[in-house]
C-alpha cells in the first residue's frame, strides 16, 4: 500500500481550509484566530486563494449538519480518521453550494491532499464518495443549509424572536460579513478609508472588505481608525457619554469600547475600565497611547461577587456582559456546537449578578446601559426584570444615534443584521433609583 508523503504538499486554498477546520474540531480554536494564523504563515497565497480558504472555512462551519447529511448515502461506515472527514466536508461544502467552482476540481484536490497526507487507501475512498456525490447533481440553498445544520434548539429559538430572515442573516446568510472599523474623532482618515462604505447606525464606522490586516494600512499607526464591529461602536454610543463625566466600563475586555467612551468624555472626563482579565486590560494603556487618549483607571475584578475596589458615584455605566454570543454567529459559527440549551438560563443568572453590581457604581440617578450579543429573551427581557427593584428603565438618551435608531420613548432595542447591517445585539437603557 503506497504510503503518504513524508514532505508536506504546497500549501492551497483548500488544504490551508482543511487545516482550519480540522483544528477547529479538534482543540476547539476560534476559526478566526486559527484562520489568520495559518494566512500570516503561508504569505505566497495570493489574494484569490486567500479569499477561497476563508469562504471554505466558515462556509463548512456554518454547515456541517447539512453537508454531513447530504455525504451520509454515500458512506457505508463511519469515517474513523479526522482529518479526511475534513476534507470530505470542504469538497462538499463546493460541489453543494458554490456555483463558481468546478467539480472535478473540488474532487481532484480533496482525493490529492488525502493522498498526500493519508496515504492511497483513503484517497480511493474519497475519490470514490466524491465522484457519487457530483454525480447526483445534488444542490443545497444556502439559507436552508444554514437552518438545517442546527442545533436545532437554538434554531427554533432564534426564529422565534427574531423571524426566519433575520435568523438566517445571523447565521451568515448574506455572505461573510464586512470589517467595521471606527473613525477616530478629530482624525484625518486615510485617503483609502475616506472611499470606504460608511455605516448604517454609527457614524463613526466604515465597512470595508478584502483589506487584509488593516494595521498594516496607512493611518493605523497614527491612531486614525479602531477596529471595531460597528454594532459594538452602537453599544458604546448608546450610553451617551458627555464631555466632563466620569463613565466605568465594566465589562471592559479589551478596551475598543473603552477608547470610545475616553473620547466621549474627553481630557475632562474621566474613564475607569474592569474586566475579569488582567490581561485583556493590560493592552488598553498601548491602545490609548497610540490614539493619543488620556489614560484609564483599569481595574480587575469579578463583579459576580462584588466591586472590589472599584469606587461609587460614576455618571454612567456601560455593562456589556458576558453571554452566548448567539448575536455573532455569522462571524464565530463554530460556537454554535457548542452552546446547550441551558447556556442562555444559565448565563443570564450571570448577568444579572455582574448588572446588579455595576449598578451600585452609578451615582443615584446615574445611567446604566446593558448590553450582550445576544438576542435571546433569557439574557435580555429575563435579565432586565431581574433588576427592576434597583434599576428603572428609562429611554436611551444617546444624541449621536438620533435619526440612525428609532430612540423616541425606547428603553430597549436589537440590533441586527438584516435590520441594522451589525451583529445582533440586545440592549437596555436605566437609570439608577
């Protein structure tokens, strides 16, 4: 029996998709983080194969179930080795939803780099699967894959609450999504970023796709422009942050909404950021350098078991909590296999905990925001009447969005993708009694 090569075969656009998906399924890595990983390491792909390897890699993840159940007549046994599952899944994901690949080329690289990789045998088992399926005919729509492939509880849920369109947009029905990046205020932009699309909801967003790292591009290194999901950019515009105030961002990560509120409030302001993460914080010092912010007040604590030394009295409380991240599904599908349907109940418990304690930093009457990147009623209306007896709803009082969002009276809102052109986002506005 011939044996695989002991040399790795050249890097394609498929074998590079492979190695993504395989490494997802195996260790449970990020498809974002694993993707550009792999790009970063094979720099001779050109701007073509690059672009396939990425639709390759989330359109399996978004997927799977339907490409797995349309293989399934073509299998007469289980399929022990992973990796050739995972080339099986990346042909058929081409032969039943791409329009503009050939079939015999699909076929041909997956049975070469199984072949390569695998050894004869299994390349004749691929070869053989593949060439049945092609032979059918057999296509998929895409909105009816990314449905099918479920879970299906968290399927019945989001089309509950959001309806069918909006359900598939945020599985990634409408294609990979474009990069948001944020204007950085009293900035010249970049001549290449002044062309961009602007946003829908903030002002400050362009939307830009095939850019490769923008932090390569001109404009980066002088501080002109944040990466940062436009739907993201609304959350921290809707606390409302004026010049002089002094704002806490609980939940604060990594700090790109940080640096927005620092904007906000300005050099008489003042910014106090906490995140369970002593390490997420540690990168906002750099990031406020480079945008040339005054600095923060970074603080790590659980706010599940109280404030720590975080003080009173702030203005305004932006509290983006952790969640299930059912909101970002179109960027981050992997995730969707790995949610129960307990996760919402259960998270929502945290978030209110982590609400109810960022609440005691507002001062009487201060605002709070609540936000997650959910959609979810549990982690969304659940939450919000957990809290009623300390925090009362009040409408969003946030002048950078009027005439971009219907505010009028409003005291929560989503965002969404088919609606907004953002993640999908539930947020509520209080006030603290």
């Amino acid at each position: 029996m011939a044996r695989p090569s002991s040399a790795a075969p050249p890097a394609t656009a498929r074998t590079l998709a492979a190695r993504v998906v395989h490494r997802v399924f195996r260790d449970a890595a990020y498809a974002a983080a694993a993707l550009d990983a792999e790009l970063s390491r094979h720099t001779e792909l050109d701007a073509r194969d690059r672009a396939l390897a990425t639709e390759l890699v989330y359109g399996v993840l978004r997927t799977r179930g339907a490409l797995e159940r349309h293989l399934a007549p073509y299998i007469a046994r289980p399929v022990s080795d992973a990796m050739t599952r995972v080339h099986l899944l990346v042909a058929a994901y081409q032969l039943l939803l791409l329009d503009r690949v050939p079939a015999f080329a699909a076929v041909d690289a997956a049975v070469s780099a199984v072949r390569a990789e695998r050894g004869a045998r299994l390349a004749g088992f691929v070869n053989a699967v593949l060439r049945r399926l092609a032979a059918s005919g057999e296509r998929i729509p895409l909105q009816d894959a990314l449905l099918e492939s479920g879970p299906e509880w968290l399927i019945e849920r989001l089309t509950a609450v959001v309806g069918r369109d909006e359900t598939v947009a945020l599985l990634g029905g409408a294609g990979p999504p474009e990069l948001g990046l944020r204007l950085v205020a009293g900035r010249e932009p970049p001549e290449w970023l002044s062309r961009e699309r602007a946003g829908r909801v903030s002002p400050r967003a362009r939307l830009v796709r095939d850019l490769g790292d923008p932090r390569q591009r001109p404009g980066y290194a002088e501080g002109a422009f944040v990466l940062q999901e436009e739907g993201a950019q609304a959350v921290a515009l809707l606390l409302g942050a004026r010049p002089g105030e002094r704002v806490l961002d609980a939940c604060a990560g990594r700090g790109q909404k940080t640096t927005l509120l620092a904007e906000l409030v300005g050099p008489a302001g003042v910014v106090w950021a906490s995140d369970l993460s002593p390490k997420k914080l540690s990168r906002i010092p750099a990031e406020l350098t480079r945008l040339g912010l005054p600095a923060v007040e970074t603080r790590a604590e659980n706010l599940e078991l109280g404030p720590g030394a975080l003080p009173d009295g702030f203005d305004r409380v932006l509290v983006d909590a952790p969640c299930t991240g059912t909101g970002t599904l179109r960027h981050r599908p992997e995730i969707r296999g790995r949610l129960g349907p307990e996760d919402p109940a259960r998270l929502a418990a945290v978030q209110a905990r982590i609400l109810r304690t960022a609440a005691t930093r507002a001062r009487p009457g201060g605002r709070v925001v609540y936000a997650v990147c959910s959609v979810l009623p549990d982690e969304g209306e659940g939450v919000v009447e957990r809290v009623r007896d300390l925090l009362e709803p009040a409408p969003f009082d946030a002048p950078e969005l009027e005439g971009r969002l219907s505010l009028a009276g409003t005291t929560a809102l989503r965002l969404l993708p088919g609606a907004h052109g953002t993640d999908g986002y539930f947020v509520a506005s209080f006030v603290k009694r």
